[in-house]
C-alpha cells in the first residue's frame, strides 16, 4: 500500500458534501483471528496453572501461544495473504535474477537499520536494567537466527513484491551510493516504522514475564476470599492478555501476514505524546511530574468498611480493564502505536474509536479516587486532582495526534463519519450539531485504530 498523504489535507466542509456510509466500514481484522489467539492463550494458561509454570520461558510461550492461531487463522480462513494491500502478487513470481540486486541493497537496508537499533539499545543503560535486560537476552538470542533467515526471506518476497523497491530499498541503495533516485520520505518512514518497534518491543517483552508471573503464582485459596483478591487476580489476567497479544503485534509486522506498517505517524506530536507515558520518558511514574499518587488511597482503603461498594467497584475496575483488553485483542495481529496498518471497526471500535484510552483512563481515576486523601490537608487532593486531569489530557493529546495521522485513509474517515451518527460512545459523548453530522470527531479520549 502506499504512503497515505498528510491528514491535513482533508476539510471538515468537503467531508461534510460526502454521503454517509449505509453501514460501518469492514474491519481490517476479523472477529475471529482475535478469538482465536484468545483461545490458544487461554489453552497454554491453563497447562501453565496446572504445572506452576511461572518463569520467562513460559511467559514467551504464551505469547506464541496466543500469536500461532492468529497466524493459522489470518492465513487459512481469512485468507489475507491475497489482499490487494500486501503488496504481494502471488500469481507473478519474477526470476530470482531479476531481483536479485534489488534484495541484497534491501538487505544492506535493512541491517544497516538492526545495526543503528543495536547501537541505541548498546548505549542506553536504561535498557540492561530491570525488566529491560530480560529484553536484551531475548532480542541476543535472536540476533544471529533473525540475520540468516533475513536472506532468504528477503529473496523469496521480493520476487512476489509489485514494488519491492520501498523504503528499506532506498535505504540501503543510498548507503551504498548506488547512482538511482532514491525516496528520501521512503526511508523516513521505514525509519519511523522500525524505531517504534525497537521501542515498544523492548518495553513489551520487559512486562511480559512479571505480569503472566504473578497471575499463575496466585494461590487458587485465596482468590475467593473476597471482593479484593478476586478482582485483583482477574485484572492481572486481563492485562496478560493486553501484554500477550500487543507483543505479537509488534513482533509479527510482515507483508504476507498484511500486518506490515503501512506508515508511521510523521508528527513530532505524535511521537512526544505517545512517548511521555513510556519509561524512561514516562512522566506518570513516581517523583514523575504527573505523578498523582502521593497522599493517596486506592479504592480497597476507601471502601474496606463496605463489602457491597468492594464488590461493585471491583466489578467495574474488571470490567474496565475487559474493555481494554478486549480493544488490544480486536488488532489480531496488528497492535502498534504510533502506526497505521489498517483500519478497525469491530469490537470495541463499534462503539467508540477510543475504547482503549477511555477505559484505561477510567479505571485510574475510579481506582484512585484523587478527590480523596490520607495527608493533613485537602491540597493534596486537590492538586492529584489536577495532576489526574492532566494525565487524562495527555491521552486524549494522543488521541488527537493519532487521527491526524490516520485521517488521510479514506476508509478511516468512512468510519469516522459513521461513528458520530452510530457509535454509542461517541453519540454520547460528541452528538453531531446540526449540519455537522459527517465531521470526524469522537468526544472520548482514547485509541484510534493505532495502540495503546
């Protein structure tokens, strides 16, 4: 697919002369590639319980678990190797002759990028710490594995490619100085593609362990004894699913799969609101400068003398974080931030195109309560109050930065016209004004198509 134009290029007013769609766009992804991952996940979850395992080994495997049935499912049913957007034309297979030095400047490419990647990850302290180092041992292990089969995939799939002179082409022909014309923009946005997946990916595999950990070593006696420990133990699982299926997205972005980055946000905005809700430019964490958390309590202080409220809080805190999950599985094989790799509108994002920030946001102001405090005084509530707010507007910064980018697909905007007459989330929260009924715009802060 090619590079989709800048999304500010559209207008409100000639939105507004469009028709609006009779039914809400076809989602990029099937309802069952999700379920299917969920079932793999749920199949080597249950295997791990019984066995107590509970160590990084396992967590992998349950990412693969969840990954393999999505691929199996992407390819035997949904058959989404044949769509015209993965570049791919199967039934004209060129002579290896003909692509042969198109693939190895592609290659020079595309190690040329692994070797910048390495050099951030080697100079960055941050990551050979905590979590980040068990990040570096995975992405040690597969350096050498991941360079062979570089070679002959690259071969193979440039053969099928229509255009298999993309940015990772041009990259490597201005490496080697090679007297054709070469894509500046191409190589920005292979660039851009691949520094989100370094970052995110890193950060992934860093919580995949601890969280797929906690959930299996939960004691099975002390999960209902109370409102407290049982809503506890099912938000953990519902953030392993979160974890699971996002690092499958980021590791499985290939043409054949038409999971591949289409383009990667172009905005400096973008990236700065994405990136300040990330260690180490995370701005939320503690002593941070969004930190909302000192003289707080959480929900299980302010209503410990009620059972009833502990049971509907924890309820709703599970439901909340349903909702998040459910939004990271509705990508299948597609979860990223900050890039544009098809459009969804099942799921969640039948409701609301933000259902994963809005729920998160939701669940942290619920589960908190900052109007509430331990200290001396009310200043602390009320500054953590403001400090929430901000926090919230920073996500719906990035809800914001993310539409921009995505704007530019036409099939983007179809959807958006459609959600402000049909999402629920939306109609609520941003009814269209008289004549405004085909704007894209969405009233809850959140994730449009694109991550977390």
């Amino acid at each position: 697919m090619s590079v989709i134009a800048d999304g500010t290029m559209y207008h409100a007013k000639s939105l507004a002369t469009q028709a609006e769609p009779e039914s809400r766009p076809e989602s990029a992804v099937s309802t069952g590639v999700g379920l299917a991952g969920l079932a793999g996940l749920c199949a080597w979850i249950a295997v791990a319980w019984h066995y107590g395992m509970d160590g990084p080994y396992a967590a992998l495997v349950n990412v693969a678990a969840c990954a393999l049935p999505m691929v199996l499912w992407s390819l035997l049913i949904d058959k989404v190797h044949r769509n015209p957007s993965t570049g791919i034309d199967w039934n004209k297979v060129r002579p290896w002759r003909e692509t042969v030095e198109i693939s190895l400047t592609k290659l020079a490419g595309l190690w040329l990028t692994w070797g910048a990647i390495a050099g951030v990850y080697a100079t960055g302290r941050f990551y050979w710490e905590g979590g980040f180092a068990f990040s570096m041992w995975a992405f040690e292990w597969a350096a050498v594995p991941l360079f062979l089969l570089s070679i002959p995939y690259m071969l193979w799939i440039d053969r099928r490619l229509v255009d298999p002179k993309d940015g990772c082409w041009a990259l490597g022909a201005w490496a080697l100085h090679l007297p054709e014309p070469i894509d500046g923009q191409a190589i920005y946005n292979h660039l851009r593609g691949w520094a989100v997946k370094a970052f995110f990916l890193a950060f992934m595999l860093a919580i995949v362990p601890p969280g797929f950990g906690e959930f299996i070593r939960t004691q099975r006696a002390d999960i209902l004894t109370g409102p407290v420990p049982l809503a506890n133990w099912l938000i953990t699982f519902m953030f392993v699913i979160d974890v699971a299926f996002a690092t499958a997205g980021y590791i499985l972005a290939m043409r054949p799969l038409d999971s591949h980055i289409r383009t990667a946000t172009p905005y400096a905005a973008g990236w700065a609101a994405a990136l300040i809700c990330y260690p180490p430019f995370i701005l939320m964490a503690d002593g941070g400068p969004l930190d909302y958390h000192p003289g707080t309590a959480d929900w299980t202080h302010w209503f410990a003398g009620s059972p009833v409220l502990l049971w509907i809080t924890g309820a709703v805190l599970v439901g909340l974080t349903a909702i998040y999950a459910w939004a990271t599985m509705a990508f299948g094989l597609r979860f990223s931030n900050l890039t544009h790799r098809g459009i969804l509108t099942h799921g969640p994002y039948a409701f609301s195109r933000h259902p994963a920030y809005l729920s998160k946001n939701l669940f942290w102001w619920i589960s908190t309560i900052p109007v509430l405090t331990t200290a001396d005084n009310w200043t602390e509530a009320a500054r953590n109050t403001a400090i929430m707010a901000a926090v919230s507007g920073v996500y719906y910064w990035r809800a914001k930065t993310e539409e921009r980018h995505l704007g530019a697909d036409p099939v983007y905007r179809a959807y958006s016209r459609w959600m402000v007459r049909h999402g629920l989330v939306t109609k609520f929260l941003s009814p269209p004004r008289h004549g405004e009924g085909d704007r894209p715009q969405d009233g809850g802060g959140g994730s449009p198509n694109t991550g977390r």
